[in-house]
C-alpha cells in the first residue's frame, strides 16, 4: 500500500463516498479529515483510511491534518459559509506545505458571474492560483442525484418542480465526478488544468419526466415554475434564505441555456462512457418507485 500523502475532505458526502469508494478499489491509501468521530466511524473499517478529526474554521487544527501532505482534495458541503471554510482551508494547505490541490467548483465558476455559488468557487480557484500551488479544478454541471430531492413527489405525486424552461442541461452523475476525481488523485500529468465534468447528452427537464415515466412505467410530469414560484416553493418546503437565493440564481442560470455544452471529461480521463440519464433513474428506482 502506498504511504499516505493524499488527504480527502468531504468524505462522507455525496460525491466524497463515491469516491472514497473508488479509491478502496484501487488500494489506494488516503487520510480522511471529518468533523467528528461519528463521521470518521462511518469509515473506520476501510484499512486504506487514516482519519483525522479536524474542523474547517480552525486553522491551526488543518495544518496539523495536512502534516505530510503533498495532494489534497478540498471539497465541502453547500453552506452559507462555503467561501470562507474553502479560504481556509486552501490558507491552511499552504502554509503546511501541501504541493496540489484539487478542488470540486462548479461549471462556468467566475468572479463576475451573478450566481453567488460560482462567483465563491471562482474566488476560492483564484486564491490556490494566487498561492503560487498546483491545481487542478473539477467543474461538474448539475448533479443528477440533485433529483432524489424530488423523489418523494415523483413517488407519491409523479410530479417534479424546476424553473428552467427548455433549456437543455448536461447533467452528470456523482459517480462520474468520483471517477474523474479519482484518475486525477492518483496520476501525475493533471497539474495546473481546468476540467469540465458534464454527462454525454444535453436534455431538458421535460425530457427527464419522459424518460421517468418510461422506466418507472407511470406517468411523470415536470412542472416549470417562475422564479417567484419556485421561490416561495423553497420556503415552505424550509430552505434557509441564503440557499434559496442561490439556487434560483443556478436555475436562472440553466434557464439562460448557460450549462448545456457538453464535454467529454469523463470518457477522456477514466476512459468509460459517461452514465446517462436514463441508466442512472434504473440505478436509483428505489428513490422514485
């Protein structure tokens, strides 16, 4: 087993799980930083994990994670604070001498964006370039797991709710971030590069309630709200304020057509095809049947 110089953060997360899971795969060994001792049991059994307890907003307890670290994976968890823990972090690395980073942003990620998510992501690329580190940014589009949000009403209601328009959208499986991730991880050659991570086709949300309702053999509808509407949909249903602003700000996004492109990441860096929708609503007919 290799010494440990990766470090993971974000590991119990979505998208850290798939790939703490395709690093077990590989052999890789890696040390995992979580919050807690509750968190780091959910990996205690993995012997190619090394936990360390560490908390985001306390400097001196990442230095002391990242001792012996030469590539880190800074992914964190959609919070008011986001932009702020990532400084942090990225401050943290430096300064204990870590050598590369890479980082989970988000697709079309700029200071000048008016989407407040990709206006952080932009400042937090910037200040890894500023520090003078090897980089490697992640850019994936908008996860298809995004939709288990909405798994109780496709269930129950066969209705799910957005504010896209037709726009198409080249969304991406986790399991393919997780992937693309983990080639980059444990290969030299992926310094100081941007990759854009979206799935093999661009559909609409109209196209995904077709596709829905053909798997799932019932009928499923996709109901397209104004920005008002989904706003007061996002209250009721208990999102904090912030959260709710940002993410009409993504969906206006979509909506102006703005993560449609589609690229070729994910067969290019793991050399397999990109998951499809379709395949991925067979993977999870648990969430919505």
């Amino acid at each position: 087993m290799k010494q440990t110089n990766l470090l993971i953060t974000g590991a119990t997360g979505s998208v850290g799980t798939q790939l703490v899971k395709k690093l077990v795969n590989m052999n890789v060994s890696f040390r995992a930083l979580v919050r807690n001792n509750d968190q780091g049991d959910l990996m205690a059994n993995l012997p190619q994990a090394e936990i360390v307890v560490g908390d985001l907003s306390d400097s001196d307890s990442l230095v002391q994670a990242l001792h012996g670290i030469e590539k880190a994976f800074l992914l964190t968890n959609s919070s008011e604070y986001s932009e702020e823990l990532q400084l942090n972090f990225v401050n943290a690395a430096h300064k204990a001498g870590v050598k590369h980073i890479v980082k989970l942003s988000q697709l079309a990620a700029d200071q000048a964006s008016p989407v407040r998510f990709l206006r952080y992501h932009a400042i937090v690329e910037d200040r890894i370039k500023e520090l003078g580190m090897n980089y490697t940014f992640l850019r994936p589009n908008l996860f298809m797991q995004g939709l288990i949000a909405f798994g109780h009403s496709i269930k129950y209601e066969g209705k799910f709710y957005g504010s896209l328009g037709n726009a198409t959208v080249s969304a991406v499986d986790i399991r393919d971030i997780a992937g693309v991730a983990a080639r980059i991880l444990t290969e030299n050659g992926h310094e100081n590069k941007i990759y854009n991570i979206t799935g093999k086709e661009s559909i609409t949300h109209f196209q995904m309630a077709e596709t829905l309702s053909r798997v799932l053999d019932t009928e499923i509808t996709y109901v397209d709200l104004n920005s008002e509407q989904m706003e007061g949909a996002l209250t009721v249903a208990g999102f904090p304020e912030w959260q709710i602003g940002g993410l009409i700000e993504d969906y206006a996004h979509y909506a102006r057509d703005e993560a449609s492109e589609i690229f070729n990441t994910v067969h290019d860096v793991t050399g397999k095809p990109a998951i499809d929708f379709e395949q991925f609503v067979y993977d999870h007919l648990k969430f919505f049947k």
